[in-house]
C-alpha cells in the first residue's frame, strides 16, 4: 500500500491590524492559498476567523480545523499540531499579525515541521520589523532584534547602555518592542538613558492610515518630548530602533 504523502505547512502572513490593508500587504496567490485550506494554527482563533473571513474563504468557518498555538503552549503538544500534516492535509499557520514564527511562538510548530520531514513554505507578507528597519535608514546590513526590554527601569537602563556599547562598537542596528500600553514610558526611558547623538528611530501602527515612522537623534527626540510634539503611541504597535 502507498504511503500518504505529507501536507506542507504554509506559512501565511496576516495583516498588521486593519484587513482594510490587505490587498497592499498580501499578493493575491497568498490570499488564495489561505482562502483553500482546511486546517490550520493559530495564535487566536478569534483573530484567525476574521483573517480567513478577509482573504474570502469558501468553506464553512465551523468547519474549519483549527488548533491553537500561543506562548502558554506545553512544548510536549508541538507534536500533536502535525497530526493533519502527517495525513496529507496543507495546513495554514496564522499569527494574530504579520509573519508567523518571527517573534512569534509559531517558530516551534516549523522547527517540529522540519524534524518530521514536513514541507515548510513560508509565504511573502508584511513583516513590522522589517518594515521599520527599512523605514529607518539605520544599519541594514547588520541589526538585531531584541524582543522585550527589562520592565524592571534600573535593569532596563543597564541594558540599554549594552546595546548602545555593542551598536556603537560593531555599528549594530538594535531593534525592540514594548507592551503598546507601555510605549510612552519606554520613549522616555531611551532619551534619558541614551547619548545624544544616537539616532533613534520610532515606527508605530506601520502600513495602516495611521503610519508613523521617524528617525531622530536623541537629542532632538528630547526636544520634541519638551514641546510635546511627539505623537501618542499609547497600545499602538510600536517598534524601537537606534544606531549608536
């Protein structure tokens, strides 16, 4: 008897927060290979249901498979996830915003994907830290990306006075994120902490009506704090980027 052939496990970009954005960021063959699955991962069942409602899915949504993958998933459940893929099913793997597995928990379902021989296909959509770093005109050549600060402000600073060191010694683009709710209070952190003649660069609500993305020195930054010219960013997605 014939051995099924594996699914491949197709890596589909969601929008950055408005689907009304979803023929500038997501090319149509994207679209329509979301639109044909039957199975897939996602980070929030909610959020994937309104994606797959956008990209015009046929098929009954209560129909659908769908498994959840999130930060709060037990690594010995990984496995489990392949189970369509190892009888021959496609599955979609959808983050609640832009490309799965990059700071994102989906990185766990590819990495088991390849250790089972399972086709990965990672597919082309917005990425918001590709985005701001392009937007930037910081160091493109060599940057990293750093995740979450420290919460805590003393370990926070101390950090931040590592990375400008290592920016400043290699020439190193450093790229992070905050809590949306906490991008202010970061904002402030980075222009006290900061030598002011690094560049930093903010980019928040990135490929929506609502874009902003500037690169100043600290020292301006500061400036601009002062006068109150700096946009609110308050729960609005936001990357941090500075060249020291």
């Amino acid at each position: 008897m014939a051995t099924l052939a594996y699914g491949t496990l197709y890596l589909i970009p969601n929008t950055l927060g408005s689907h009304d954005t979803l023929a500038a960021v997501l090319p149509v063959e994207v679209q329509a290979i979301a639109a044909r699955c039957t199975h897939f991962v996602v980070e929030n069942p909610k959020v994937a249901r309104n994606f797959l409602k956008a990209v015009g899915i046929t098929m009954p949504l209560q129909e659908v498979s769908m498994a959840e993958l999130n930060v709060n998933t037990p690594d010995a459940d990984i496995k489990q996830l392949l189970t369509p893929l190892l009888a021959g099913h496609d599955v979609g793997l959808v983050s609640d915003a832009g490309c799965p597995a990059v700071a994102d928990p989906g990185a766990r379902l590819v990495a088991a994907a390849h250790t089972a021989g399972i086709a990965v296909q990672p597919l082309v959509g917005p990425s918001s830290i590709l985005l701001a770093l392009m937007g930037s005109g910081l160091n493109g050549q060599k940057f990293a990306f750093h995740g979450y600060l420290p919460i805590d402000a003393a370990q926070r600073q101390a950090e931040l006075k590592k990375l400008e060191s290592e920016s400043r010694a290699s020439q190193q683009t450093q790229m992070f994120i905050e809590t949306p709710y906490r991008n202010m209070q970061l904002l402030d952190a980075l222009c006290k902490t900061l030598h002011p003649q690094t560049k930093l660069c903010v980019g928040a609500d990135l490929t929506l009506s609502t874009q902003f993305i500037l690169t100043l020195s600290v020292a301006e930054w500061l400036q601009r704090i002062k006068h109150k010219t700096v946009p609110d960013l308050h729960k609005r997605p936001t990357l941090f980027l500075f060249l020291a």
